[in-house]
C-alpha cells in the first residue's frame, strides 16, 4: 500500500494533525501529483463530532474518501499515536507533529458533493433519510442501511428470476400438466415414508411384509411387555378402557383375542407395538431418551427415535422431532399392523380419531398403501349413524390416485 504525508490546508488551524493516508485498492503510480480537500464537522461544541474530518481526493479515474469516523475507520488511530517529521536540510533541524492515518476508499457513487440540487429536490423523504445517514449516521444506522439496500436487491433479484423460471415451465408443459405434476409428487411425498411395497406378490400378506414393519429381533424383544395384554381378562380390559389406558382400537380388539396361544401372543405383540406407535405420534418434541418409558425394550426405544423422529436444532442443541412427515410415516405403519392384525381389512376412521387426524389425510396415506376404501354404518366408540371407512388391502392392487384436495384444484383450473 502507498502512503503519503499532507499538511491540512484552508482555515485549519496550525495546530491540527497531519494526514497519513493509504490507498485501501492499490499502489497509486504518482502520488505526488494528487491533491486533497479536507472537511470538518461545523458542530465544534460537541465533543466527539468536532474531530471528525472527511478527506477527498480525485485522480483521472476514481474518486477516492476517507474518514475518521464511523465504521469504516482504521482502529490504529485508537490503538497508539503517529507523527510525521519535516527536516530543514539548511538548518538541519526537524519540527514534528501530529499526524492521523486515512483508508482512502475509491467512491463508486455518483459526485459526493453535486453542484446541481435538482436531483437532491427530486428525492423522495426516504431517499433523503439514507444520504444522511450515508454521511453523518452511526456505524449502526449504517449498518442497518447497508442490509436493507442488499435485502432490496437480493429480493428483486430472486423475484425475478422465479418470474421468469415460472413463466418458462408454464410456456412449456401447460397448467394441466402443471397440476397433475404437483399431485404426483403429494402421492411421492407420502409414499417416501411407506415400508417397500411388492407389487408383483401373489398374496394380500406379501404386498407389505410383516418383516419390514418388525424386525424378527425387535418381534422378539415384544414377547414380555405383550404378556400383559394377553393374559388380560374381561375386567382387566374394562378397567383399562376406563383409564383410557390404550387406544379404543386395541381395547376393542382385546376383547377378540384367539384362543390358541400361539396365535393370541402375535396378536398382542402386534397390538402392544400399534399402542405404542399411536402414543409415540402424540409427541412433539422428544426430551427424554427412553420417551415410552422403562417397560418399551430397549431396542423398540431405538427404532422408535431412529425411524420415526427428525433430527432438529434448538438453542444450540439437537433434539428428536415427530415432525408432519414423520407423524404421517407413523400412521402408514399402524395401518398396516391394523390390516395384518385383522386379515387386510380395518377400519380407518377408528385409527383416524385415535391418531387425532383429519380424515382427509388418513385416507391420503390409505390410498397411497394402495388399500381400496369403502363406507360402513356404526363401528367402534363411535355413533352408529356415523360413517366409517375401511380400508381393505386385495389384490390386484389399484393405481394410485391424486389426494382429492388436488383433483378439486385441478378442475377449479
């Protein structure tokens, strides 16, 4: 960087420091063809706004200020002091004084000082505000004015090349495809949390394998906190439907438990996971790391915050969330345990008011399973006039189908 040494000129007085500046873009070629002007603050009672002084200087190319003041001024000036020696070669004697260091900046603006008002009278209030920020303002205010003048032309920027590209894809795929496009990527969105689907399977039961839903490790380790419920007599299941201690679909189904023991087990250890399924999607965010408590295994506790939990940030710490998606992957996998449970067919709208869900999204997440929907009278916990929905897993499977909320908007379109 060049630096030079200039006396202050004008009505300043004596006394005044000398000027060392630096060039902050480069090394000037002649330096000492370059003249400065000098300008000081008019409030000299303040004592702050008193010293502070704006240095200009123009070559045949740029413009260049710089202050000492605000945010762009160096920290040496605060951190110790300089002086500047002039040596009389005649006398052989040297007077020295005071001096304080420029970052000369080149100014890209247009005149810092125009002659003409007439484009300062056309500002608008706002405008006006920000010049004299510019010029006289904080190094906060200066700071909030230089991200909103970003945020300006970040969002014009954005604005219009989403313009733009949205115009593009319209011109050449249409609105219609447009909006079959959109519902497909719904049924996609839903059908990224679904367990493998094997279409080409000869059996309902081998359209979703149990062992995708539980492993034979994590069916296994279901085998103690399962016994409970099947040695569960008449009034055990009364009083646990009267603490609500279980969903009404797995109460109702204790009530139907197989005689054969091999055969009651599975059934209980199948309805012990659905339970906990269903009560793990009531969470929002998990704070404990055992969140079903000490009678869930171990290895259930784990699969439960590694498949059906988002990895969150909070205050600096990650936390496990039961986010949307996270809720809807739950909702697949109780379905299909509803449908193993009960020979693929079930009813949806019991799991529906014990998932706490609208009914719209559950049979969503229905036909997305490819499960075929019908109507029924009556059903569980709930008045016989009142519709329910079943979903009946058969084959051969049907096509899949856009939501209904986006075939309503396709016809609006």
């Amino acid at each position: 960087m060049a630096a030079a040494t200039w006396r202050y000129r004008g009505d300043l007085e004596a006394e005044r420091p000398a000027a060392l500046v630096r060039f902050a873009n480069g090394r000037l070629r002649s330096p000492e063809s370059l003249r400065f002007t000098v300008y000081r603050s008019r409030d000299t009672a303040h004592p702050r706004k008193r010293h502070r002084r704006i240095l200009v200087s123009e070559t045949e190319r740029l413009c260049y200020v710089g202050h000492n003041f605000g945010s762009g001024v160096m920290r040496c000036n605060s951190l110790c002091r300089y002086f500047v020696g002039v040596l009389d070669k005649d006398s052989g004697q040297m007077e020295v004084y005071n001096a304080e260091m420029f970052n000369m900046q080149p100014l890209l603006s247009d005149n810092l000082i125009p002659d003409d008002t007439k484009d300062y009278q056309k500002k608008s209030y706002r405008e006006k505000v920000d010049l004299c920020i510019e010029a006289f303002g904080t190094s906060k205010q200066k700071r909030a004015l230089s991200s909103r003048h970003m945020n300006a032309v970040g969002n014009d920027i954005v604005s219009t090349a989403v313009t733009k590209a949205a115009a593009n894809i319209i011109d050449a795929k249409g609105v219609t495809a447009l909006m079959q496009d959109v519902a497909q990527d719904d049924v996609q969105t839903i059908s990224a949390f679904l367990p493998p689907c094997h279409e080409d399977a000869d059996r309902p039961e081998h359209v979703y394998k149990f062992e995708d839903i539980l492993s034979p490790t994590e069916y296994e380790a279901l085998r103690v906190p399962a016994a409970a419920l099947a040695s569960a007599t008449a009034e055990d299941i009364a009083k646990k439907a009267e603490e609500r201690s279980h969903c009404s679909f797995v109460l109702e189904e204790l009530k139907f438990l197989p005689a054969d023991e091999k055969s009651r087990d599975h059934k209980t250890r199948c309805l012990w996971f659905l339970d906990t399924l269903i009560k793990f999607s009531h969470l929002k965010v998990i704070k404990k790391k055992h969140p079903m408590g000490p009678e869930c295994p171990h290895i259930i506790s784990r699969k439960l915050m590694k498949n059906f939990t988002s990895l969150t940030y909070n205050n600096g710490s990650v936390q496990n969330l039961v986010s949307a998606s996270m809720k809807a992957k739950i909702t697949a996998y109780v379905i299909l345990l509803a449908l193993h449970i009960n020979n693929f067919q079930t009813d949806l709208t019991v799991l529906q008011n014990d998932m706490k869900l609208q009914e719209s999204r559950i049979l969503d997440i229905a036909k997305a399973l490819r499960l075929k929907i019908s109507k029924a009278k009556g059903g569980l916990g709930l008045e016989n006039d009142q519709n329910h929905k079943l979903g009946t897993l058969s084959l051969p499977l049907p096509m899949q189908k856009a939501p209904a909320g986006q075939r309503k908007r396709k016809k609006i379109n």
